[in-house]
C-alpha cells in the first residue's frame, strides 16, 4: 500500500503507574487534547494500563482482552471522537501467571484492526544494577503486523523490537510507510540509544517513525527516558518531548517516503545471501610468516 496525503499524528507520553484507572484516566484526558489540536491517530506508549514490577499484584490487577477496562474505554473514546487511536501496548492476562505485551490499532468506529503481541522480550541486566526479566510474565508474540490506515500502511511493533531491525526491514518490504515504536525505554539505555535507532529504523526504510515513550521516575520505582519521537523518512526528528506527560504532534506528508526511497532506493537494492563457515586451514599445511 502506498502512503498518500497528509495527516496529524499525535504521541500522548505517559508516566503509568500501578493503578490502571489512573492511568486510563490519564490517557483519556491527554487524547482529549490531541483531538482538540486536530490529531487524526494518536499513539499511546507501552504499558498504558500499568507499570508494574511486583508479580503477584500484577496478575492480581490486570484482565484478559475481553475484559480490560482500558481497552474498552479507548474503543469507546476513538469512536466518541472519530479518531484512530493506536494503543501502544496494554499489560493483558492470558492465564493465571502468563500475560502478552499487546498493541491494539482502533478505527473511529471503535473496532479493532490490528492486534500485536510484542515478539522480543527485554531480559537484560544493565551495568547500573538493573534487571528486567519480562518473559517471566510475558508470553512473546510470533507474528509481525501492518495496519491499512486512510494514509498509509502502519508497522506496528514495541519497544525492545527496535533493536531488531530485520523486523522493520521485513514490515517495510510488506508495504509499510510508517514504523510505530510505542516504548517504555529504561533511563540508562534511551540516554545511549534511543535517539539513534529510532532514526536508523526510519533511515534505513525510508519510513516515518512514530515513537510514543514512557517516561520519568514511576510509581514503581522504574526511571524511563521519554523523549517520545516523530522522525521523518530522511531521519530528521520531526518531533520530540521530554519526559513530563503529554502531547507531541507532527503533520506527517507520506509524499516524503516516496521521495526518500527514490533518493535511496535500498528497499529495491536488497539482495538474499548465504552465509558460508569460515575455511578451515587445512592441518596439514605449514605456514611460514616473515619476521615482523
């Protein structure tokens, strides 16, 4: 699908924490705002609903699909206001101990178009002493998924995905003009990493990349960088916050992918390889090196 047009994207930056209401509460307001600046979709980031650490009252709080509170009251919110609203990802209970990081895409009549549950879990241990552990509640996903906006083809992934970038390249090549990186980045690594990637992802598919953040000191004691981006096809970061919550906004002209591409046609250049072992030396053979 080719991009077409132009429309406002809106970012709501987040500060979640322990107590979804809050948080809906929150969001709801914030998107209120996008709609009011003229936003046509609008990103929330990764873990909307809660940021929780603590296992037991994470499983104790959270809801399957069907049941999630914030996943209906945005439904209900995108139709109220005619709006796309991407839900970056919500914390939803697949079993007793056992959840997915999913990302919803909703239409202005409230239907959902595209699910995706997050395929690359962050198990790290920083150097400043942090550990995150997430595929010990989270069940990755196994599928990568595009969304039809009126625009454009948006890719949708989250968070730690951006560090993959055959995912992307792979989200590109199926049509996708826009890569959404819904994220909860840790203060230590955004602070290294976040600005670049997010532009090699746009660069090196000629996308725009819409990148909603968490971000400052939450409730449960976890620092995320925020910081949540807009950057254009060529890389320039068209939009940014910081790390307070609210809206960051963009008028996104998809005429800029097709002009990138044709600057830098690497998405027709790619070509499939093999990767051959090493040579081994054979055993047999005496090698003899001059005197250094």
């Amino acid at each position: 699908m080719n991009g077409s047009g132009t429309f406002k994207a809106a970012l709501i930056a987040m500060r979640s924490g322990v107590t979804p209401a809050a948080n809906i509460e929150t969001a709801v307001r914030l998107i209120a705002e996008a709609k009011a600046a003229g936003a046509d979709y609008v990103q929330t980031p990764e873990m909307t609903n809660i940021m929780e650490v603590k296992r037991e009252r994470l499983f104790d709080t959270i809801r399957d699909e069907d049941a999630d509170p914030a996943l209906a009251t945005l439904r209900d919110l995108a139709r109220k206001h005619e709006l796309y609203i991407h839900i970056g990802s919500l914390a939803i209970k697949l079993a007793a101990d056992r959840a997915a990081n999913r990302g919803f895409v909703i239409d202005p009549r409230g239907s959902i178009v595209a699910r995706y549950d997050k395929i690359h879990m962050f198990d790290v241990d920083l150097a400043n002493g942090e550990s995150y552990r997430e595929s010990r509640n989270y069940k990755p996903g196994d599928t990568a998924v595009t969304a039809d906006l009126p625009w454009g083809r948006l890719g949708v992934t989250v968070c730690y995905d951006l560090r993959f970038p055959a995912l992307y390249r792979a989200l590109a090549e199926a049509g996708a003009t826009m890569l959404a990186i819904p994220s909860a980045f840790t203060q230590q690594t955004g602070e290294a990493h976040w600005h670049v990637l997010n532009r090699a992802r746009a660069i090196e598919n000629g996308c725009f990349v819409l990148a909603a953040a968490q971000g400052g000191k939450h409730e449960n004691g976890r620092e995320t960088y925020g910081h949540s981006l807009i950057v254009d096809p060529w890389g320039k970061v068209i939009a940014e916050g910081g790390t307070e919550p609210g809206v960051v906004m963009a008028e996104i002209d998809l005429a800029q992918v097709t002009a990138a591409r044709a600057r830098i046609p690497s998405l027709q250049h790619g070509r499939r390889f093999e990767i051959v072992e090493p040579i081994a030396e054979p055993a047999h053979l005496h090698v003899v090196r001059s005197p250094s």
